[in-house]
C-alpha cells in the first residue's frame, strides 16, 4: 500500500482553498463593480461611494484571477486577505454584522475568504514575498 504525504496532498489542498476564494472574491467584486444594492449601501455607508466601491471590486477582482493561477496563487491570497482585514475593520467600526437584514452573510463570507487565502498563504509559505526564505 502506497502512502502519500501532506507534502505530496498540498497542491490538491490548496487548489479547494483558492477555488473557494476566488469564487467568493469574483461575486462580490461582480456586485460591486456592477453596482449592487447592498454594495451601494456599504460604500456609502463607508463615505466610499463609488470610487471606493469600483477599486476594491477591481482589487477582489484581481487578487481572485491571481488566485485561480498556477504560478501566483500566494500573491493572489495576500492581496485577497489584506482586502478581507479592511473589511473587517469597516464591519468593527461602521457596518456591525448584520447589514441589512443579511443575518450576517457578509462577515460568514469575508470569514470564509480569511480562512481560505490564510490557508493558501500558508500552503505557499515558501513563495511568500520577504518571509519566504525563512521557511526553506
């Protein structure tokens, strides 16, 4: 009986971790940049409105084609985790959990994002900009 390693499991790992991110990244930066109700309501909530709304819809765009990538899926899970930190900080400051009556869909996803990119980050520790080094 063959037995297989986490080392040699990684790329299937990490490939269900950026599916799910990029997955979640693409709809929400479709909502914004198409301008959606509850994305409106957000940004202008935030004072953002829609400058704010369309660049971070094109960053969550972005960092969820990065993800789906061969080659820079790392890059792709930093940039979506440092969007997903700002939106944490507007949920602690200004949104709360439940916006809108959404009985908190919006922070279970940007959790979920957090999670995934957190894990793609950590499957890919050696690619990692400046810190990689120290995991050889």
């Amino acid at each position: 009986m063959k037995t297989t390693t986490l080392e040699q499991k990684t790329p299937l790992f990490s490939w269900v971790f950026q599916i799910i991110a990029a997955g979640i990244l693409a709809m929400a930066a479709w909502g914004k940049i198409t301008g959606a109700e509850m994305s409106v309501f957000v940004f202008t909530s935030l004072g953002m409105e829609p400058t704010g709304r369309i660049i971070i819809g094109m960053i969550e765009g972005l960092a969820a084609l990065m993800l789906i990538t061969a080659n820079i899926p790392h890059l792709g899970a930093i940039l979506g985790f440092a969007v997903m930190i700002g939106a944490v900080f507007a949920h602690i400051s200004v949104l709360g959990i439940d916006v809108q009556g959404d009985g908190g869909m919006m922070v279970m996803m940007l959790g979920a994002v957090i999670v995934s990119t957190g894990t793609v980050m950590y499957l890919h520790r050696k690619k990692l900009p400046f810190v990689g080094k120290t995991f050889e």
